[in-house]
C-alpha cells in the first residue's frame, strides 16, 4: 500500500460528507503565532506531529522556524524521514526486536532522537547502536505531575543518565517530560533539580524538552527547558477555545456533516458520528461545537450518526443542509480519515493523510 | 491508493504492538451461533459489515447462510461488491449528487437497497434512478423508539411509502428499524401497525428489517420482521459481556499491547491509548478489559498510552510484557488500524481492513 502523500485539486462540490476541511491561513496565523512566541523567549520550537499527520504540515513548521519535530511512533517518523524532515524526537519507550531494527535503519537517515524511563529500555537502545557509526541521542522522561511515563525523582534520572552515558552507542541528551496543565513552577523545580544532579554528577544535560498545548502561551515559565513541544495548536480545537487559549476563528480544522434527516422538530441528524468526531470529550458536555448554531449541542453519536438536540435553539436546520463542526480535540479526528481537505481562498486540495494509522 | 484487502502471511514474534488480534476460531463459532438461531426461528439474518470492514468477514457470513450484507456507507459497500458480495442494503440516507450518482453506479453490479425517511432523500434517489435499467429498493426507516432516524408514525410511514411506489425508478421494500434495546414487543407493534397500513392501502411490504446485536438472541420476538441485522455478534466485547450476551472466550477480537512503562508500583503504561481502543465507554468504567488481569482497570487513556491502575491487584507486570485487551466497543477499534492479524492455530495473517476509513 501506497501510503506516502498525495494532493490531488478538488472543487467545493465534489467534497462529499463528512470531511475534514482544513483552513491553510489559519494553520499559519497558528504556526507562525506559537513560533513568534518561542523565539521572543529563546525557546525551541519542536512541534509534535500527532496533530496532523502530514508531511506538507511538519514542512510549513520547519520553514517557519521549528527546530525539528515530535513523533510519538516510528511509523509516524519514518513517513516524516521520507518526506525529507531532518530532526526528529520520538517521545516514546521503544521495546522489541523490530522496533528497534526499524530504528536503526531510521537513525541513518535522520538527526534522530528517542525517550527511556526505565532500564529496560535502555538494554534495548544500547544494544541496538553499539556498532552503530554515530551514537543514539537519548533523553529521560521524566515524570513531573503528570502522573503517565517518566522516572518518579531525579535520584531515578541520575541512575538512567548514567546507564545511558555509559552506553558506548548511545549519547545523554537531557531530560524530557510531558508536563501536567497549569503548574509550570514546579515542573521547573522538578527539572532544575534533576539537571544540577546529573551535572553535579560530571554528566551532561544539554538539552530540556517541555511541551503541551495547554501549557504554550507559559513555555517561558519552564525556564530551564530548551524547547516546547506543541502538537494541537497547529489546528486547535474546542477543548483550546473552552480553557480559553484561542477562539472560534483560530480553529484550522473543522467537521463538514450534512444534516440527513428531521425526525422531529426537536432533533436533527447528522452524517457524522464517533467514527468521525470520536468520543472524546475532554471533560466538556457535547461531541463539537456547531459553527452555524453555537449553541445547538451534539448530544450522543452513534458510529455514523450525530444527534443534535435543537429544543433550546431557534435553528432549524433542512434535511440536506451542511454544517461545519470544532470538534472536541482535533489530533483524534484528523487520525479518522484517509484525506483531508486543505483549503484556502480560491484552491481545494485533497490530501491523504500519510501518517495516520501508523500505529507502531 | 490501494485498499484491496490483501494478506500476508506472518509469525507471531512480528507482530509488532499495538495490534489487533483476530481469532478465526471463535469468529467461525459466532457466526455459526446466531445464523443458527436465526434459521431455527426463520428470520433472515444480514450482517452489518460496520463491524469487521473485511470482505473475508462478509464472505465467511453468506457461506453460513447470510442472504446478504447491510453496509452504512456507499464506500463500504463499493469494497464488498469488489470482493463479490452480490447482495447489499445501505441502512443510511443517502444524499448528494456525487453520492447518488456513485449509487447508480452500484446498483449495475450489485442486488442493492437502501432506506429513506424523508422525501428530500426519496427525491434525490427517484430523480436518479428514473431512467435505471432495475428499480432500486427503498425500504422505510422508522423510529421505533431508539431516537435516531426514522418516521415517527404509521402515516407518516404510508406518506413516504406512497412517494416510492408511484416513483417509477423505485420499488418500495417494506420497513426498517434500528430498534431500541429490550421492548421487542413495542417495537412489534409498531411495525406491524405500519405495516397493516401500507397494506391496507394497497402498497406492498414484503420486508420489515430488525436488528442490533443487544437483540440478536430475542430476534424472533419481533415476530413481523423477515431479517435481522447484527454487526457486533462476529467478534463480540466488553459491552456485550457487561450485558450478560456473551463470555470472554466469545470475544475474538483483543488488542496486544506491550507494558512500556512501570514508573510506580500502583501505575503501567501500555502502548495503547485512545487512538487504538477509543473513548468509547458504552456506558462503562474503564477502558477495555484485560484478559490477562480482568481485576486491573484501565483508568485512563491518551492518545497513544493507557494507564492501568494496579492498586488493587497482585498482578505486577514488568516492562516488556504483552497483555491482550478485549475493548469496550469491537467495530470501532477494527476502524482504528490499517491492519488486523488473523489467527488461528498455527496460521497468522495480516490481513488490510479494506472497507475503514472510508467516510462516505
């Protein structure tokens, strides 16, 4: 199977429902937004592709100024590595034989880097690159509030570092977290502290990496990071405009459904369902926010169909109308479809998205 | 692009995680059970493909005695008549020219039907098939108390009847419902009362279609409906297990994932997150069930880890070891990957899941 890009110039009519439409000048007012942020702090940029999936989005973003990219699997960067990105982190614990052969042969390829948490891990990395021509740079995650991977204190990440330093095929990169929303104090002390114990320990800690959409517009408050991770804010989404970090226009991506059918006056349906907005809610109530009628609530999907409850509304939608959607957290939609369109002005294009369902 | 179903034969130490495990053993056995059932109590039984997207799936279902197949999309149902399956009902309104027109296109090559409950998509589907060399057959969605799609009374039901049979490019099939679960007997009565009313009216109805899984053992107490639609019965879940419908040894779909992370003694992380087994709840708490330790809840998940929570359990995995998930919802997570492993006792597959990710 052909998986690598493809564009191919489409007219509005010819998009049949559902669709996920994706709005080219608002991906880079986003783009160009958080990377203005990033360098007026001196922070690196290194945004996580799990958003979007396509090659031509992660290219917009180096140009733009990101040092290199996130990905959390190997299939999602070796698509990235074919489409010429020179950079890469995978943010993830890599175990087993194929996995890590596949590495391999991606680190010849790259400037690639990778994540451990445990010693596990490490054994995998090391004995994998030891006759390697150049060192596998590896990071520690590191598990400050988040409560997910990551070594629990930095006495845990001196004895990582130290495994990984002695390691004759792999290299200490630093330390990696993926950080908890909202108290970017103590992920700073958390990192602070881990850092000054490695180096106290003769060992190197050249590189932080910190991240999180949520956390982006405070990424300077991590004050010992050298770079931010960031994968949503390249489309946002509703759970963004709710926690108040963007609004309705700076939404890239939206759902296009049509409405298929008025049962009653209460209840319209639509053509898309969990199958398409997915079932993430992200703490809120609802499956999107309805452009068209803001305040018409999506009350239950089933895998095709959405259910939208209009009794508190005075929009009345006809069968065969066309609405657009925000949905709840754009990285899991865009992971639905085999293509996306991308519009702008005056041009549609439809592109598969070439590193969706890559799931190792 | 190339979604042809294709398979590779494979052993089992490739079988990179996470993946989707499929055993043809107990897929063979739950077909077998419900056709069965049906044919002891002369209900037609027509599969939902929704579950599987595999024509070896819809291929298995008519040898055992299926009269045909029930697709949601018209790109499922283009996949399954490629593969040679003859006899096809979309239970969806279809609506737009580009997908009426690839309608048409279908009906040359296939016995197909479909539904309507509105007459803007019975005018779409006349004014399409009028000069078609075959009518089309349209059978009446009716809301018999799910809440979704449908008319919502016997009259409305003889309106819309009406409009099909004086349609000269369309034939009227009879009735359809996706019922609510567990009043079978109103949902009887209600088709029946419909049913008696075309008839009194001199229009035919020569088929009233039923279905859902939930139901698939009480089919028969809809005693007027000819068939009967069932997805989830092939491979079974946690959903269905919850419901008292099925054993964990019926369940033939689990997804492997690898333990990649012990950060704590209460916590594990395995490679599988929303973007394998979804958000999907159905009602539930937790995220799937563990076969290897059904006491062990997966609390959380992101998108691409899970978070078991192993306070309350002995069960202490190390990293590196695979667990096998039986998910909340199968048809959603088979949506997930490009590919499944079929496996039977000394046989694996990798198999591509031809008919996902085809959105309209």
């Amino acid at each position: 199977m052909d998986y690598t890009s493809q564009a191919e110039t489409v007219v509005t009519s010819d998009i049949m429902t559902p669709a996920v439409i994706i709005d080219t000048h608002t991906v880079q007012k986003n783009i160009d937004k958080l990377q203005g942020h990033c360098d007026q702090h001196g922070i690196s940029l290194r945004p996580h592709i799990k958003t979007h999936k396509l090659p031509s989005m992660a290219q917009r973003q180096i140009k733009a100024g990101a040092i290199g990219i996130t990905c959390q699997k190997i299939g999602e960067a070796e698509t990235m590595a074919d489409a010429g990105i020179k950079d890469i982190l995978i943010t993830y614990n890599i175990i087993g034989d194929e996995k890590l052969h596949r590495l391999a042969k991606l680190a010849q390829r790259c400037t690639l880097s990778v994540v451990a948490d445990n010693a596990y891990v490490v054994d995998g990395l090391a004995k994998t690159f030891v006759r390697a021509d150049h060192p596998l740079e590896v990071l520690i995650e590191c598990d400050t509030g988040a409560n997910r991977c990551g070594v629990q204190s930095a006495e845990e990440a001196l004895g990582l570092a130290r495994l990984i330093h002695n390691a004759s095929g792999l290299t200490l990169g630093g330390l990696m977290t993926y950080p908890p929303m909202g108290d970017q104090v103590r992920v700073n002390n958390w990192l602070k502290q881990a850092k000054d114990l490695l180096i106290a320990n003769g060992l190197p800690c050249p590189k932080i990496s910190s991240g999180g959409t949520p956390n982006m517009w405070r990424s300077q408050e991590v004050s010992v990071a050298t770079e931010h991770r960031s994968g949503t804010y390249i489309y946002n989404d509703r759970s963004l405009i709710q926690a108040g970090l963007c609004r309705i226009e700076d939404c890239a991506l939206s759902v296009r459904a049509t409405v298929i059918s008025r049962p009653t006056d209460d209840r319209a349906i639509i053509d898309a369902g969990s199958k398409m907005l997915t079932s993430d809610l992200l703490g809120m109530e609802g499956f999107g926010l309805i452009k068209e009628a803001p305040d018409v609530k999506i009350t239950s999907l089933s895998e095709e169909h959405g259910i939208l409850d209009l009794s508190n509304s005075k929009w009345s939608p006809k069968v065969g109308d066309q609405i657009h959607i925000i949905p709840n957290h754009a990285c899991v939609v865009s992971n639905m479809v085999n293509h996306v369109y991308l519009v702008n002005d005056n041009h549609i294009e439809k592109t598969v998205v070439s590193a969706r369902g890559l799931v190792t």
